[in-house]
C-alpha cells in the first residue's frame, strides 16, 4: 500500500545498516502482544514468508488459506496476508498466553518491525540523516516499505533501514544489531531477495497501471514448465489481463509447493521466468 508520509515524522532521523546497532530490542517482548493486534491486511506476505509457513509448518498454500492467511489486492497486485481472527482481530497465530505460535517461521515484517526499509537508487543506499523528503510505504502500522518520489522503479536500487519511533509501546528498548534483530540466515541473499521482490513488483504495478507497454502474458504449464499458453494482446491491459497476471503471480509465487532446500534458487528461477512472461526481461 503507499501513502504519502514524512519520514522524519515517523522515525528518530537515521537510516541504518545491517551492521548498525539500533534502539529496537525488546526482549523477547513478554507481556505484550500489541503488534500482533488490529493490524487489518497490513501484514503482506512475500514468497519466502510462504516458504517458511508452508515447509515449517508442513501446510499448503491452499490450508493456510483456510483460516490463517488472505489475499487482498495491493496497489492493483493481490497479494497474501496474515489474517486476523473474527471479533478481537489479532493474528490468527497467537496463541491464548498471547505469544507467536510460528515464532521461528514468522513472517519478513514481522522480524523487522519496529524497523523499516527505505528504498533509494543504490549508489544513495548508505547511512545518512533524513532530509524529511516526502516518501511512499506499504503495509501501515507495519514494518514498511518506503521509497522517495524520485527515486528509479528498477532493480538497480536498494534500501537502508529506519526505526519507527512511535509504533511499539515497549519501554526500555536497547541497542541491537540490526542483523541479529532481523534474525534471519543468509542475510545477503535475503536482502537481495528483499530488493527484487520489491522492485518486480513496483514493474508488476506499472504494468497494470498502463504506465509501460504490455507484451504478451504467458501462464506457467501444469508442470512448472516454461511452456504455457501466451496471450496475443499488446497495450493497455484489460481487466481480463490484469486478471491473468495477478493470477500467473498468485500461482508462480505462492500457490506452487516450494521444495526444502534453497529457497532463494527456487524463487530466482521463478522470478526469471515472471520477468520473461510479462515482458520485462
């Protein structure tokens, strides 16, 4: 989701590193489940949150759906996000003591939050002060998304970390490094992953929004196979088309079983694949 925001509103006016401490540890949060609670849709899921959900906890895409994720569309992209429970709208994975039950496959956001990311071209991606520049995010309430107005759609990009200062109610935050916060292996690749997800998907809205020509849609074969049928149409997409490509994402990215294993080789092959069937290879 994107809304305009000042970004020295909401954090205390550093960007960081993953090797930058922080003032973002909370212990291990006892006592407070705040987060977990009235977020709405806001808890987007990527690929690798699927991963995680699908392989640790030995469901499918398809069960999880059934009472504990959602899709909502997001800027015209329909997406995957955690749902909250009927009446007292927290997550569908809290237990009663009020804790995560999938604490070791929760979800990107929430390992980052109360951080967030701060796209910009990449040779700016390195620490600096806020210039308060006015600024797009995804998911509110969240550990979001933001990226400035003129910063390039393409994959050239990066980002930087920023804390949110007024989201967790936690008292008596302590330094942490930002890498161990986000507690997640391989963070190189996991950031790299992070970026192209985020800029794919910028291209994905583009697309639907008519702002760059449409080349033909070729859906993935039942087998996975590069061999799908492919639509003929060029130009502004119908809702038939947009239809085809929120379909080919949802299947590709999410549907499909992912393997244990690699997960990043699994998703850079499907990425080549999206990037080649909608045209933007």
């Amino acid at each position: 989701m994107r809304r305009h925001v000042s970004l020295e509103e909401i954090s205390d006016g550093r960007l960081y590193g993953k090797n930058d401490m922080v003032r973002a540890c909370t212990g291990d949060c006892r006592g407070c489940s705040a987060c977990c609670g009235g977020m709405g849709n806001s808890v987007i899921l990527d690929p690798l949150d699927i991963y995680r959900l699908t392989v640790g906890l030995g469901l499918t895409f398809e069960e999880l759906m059934a009472d504990k994720i959602e899709l909502n569309v997001v800027d015209g992209v329909i997406l995957p996000n955690l749902k909250m429970s009927t009446g007292n709208e927290t997550c569908a994975f809290l237990d009663e003591a009020g804790r995560c039950s999938i604490h070791a496959q929760r979800p990107g956001i929430c390992r980052l939050f109360p951080l967030g990311r701060y796209y910009m071209p990449e040779e700016e991606a390195k620490p600096m002060a806020v210039s308060g520049s006015r600024t797009e995010d995804s998911p509110q309430r969240s550990a979001g998304s933001f990226r400035t107005e003129d910063s390039p759609r393409r994959s050239a990009g990066g980002f930087r970390y920023f804390l949110q200062v007024h989201e967790c109610p936690m008292p008596n935050k302590t330094k942490v490094k930002v890498s161990k916060w986000i507690d997640t292996p391989e963070l190189d690749r996991y950031e790299r992953f992070v970026n192209d997800w985020h800029y794919f998907l910028e291209d994905v809205q583009k697309r639907l929004e008519a702002e760059q020509p449409c080349a033909p849609i070729r859906q993935p074969a039942e087998d996975g196979s590069a061999d799908g049928a492919e639509s003929e149409r060029r130009g502004q997409p119908t809702d038939e088309e947009a239809r085809k490509i929120n379909l080919l994402l949802l299947k590709l990215f999410f549907a499909r079983p992912y393997e244990e294993g690699d997960f990043y080789a699994q998703f850079e092959e499907r990425l080549a694949f999206a990037k080649e069937a909608l045209g933007f290879a």
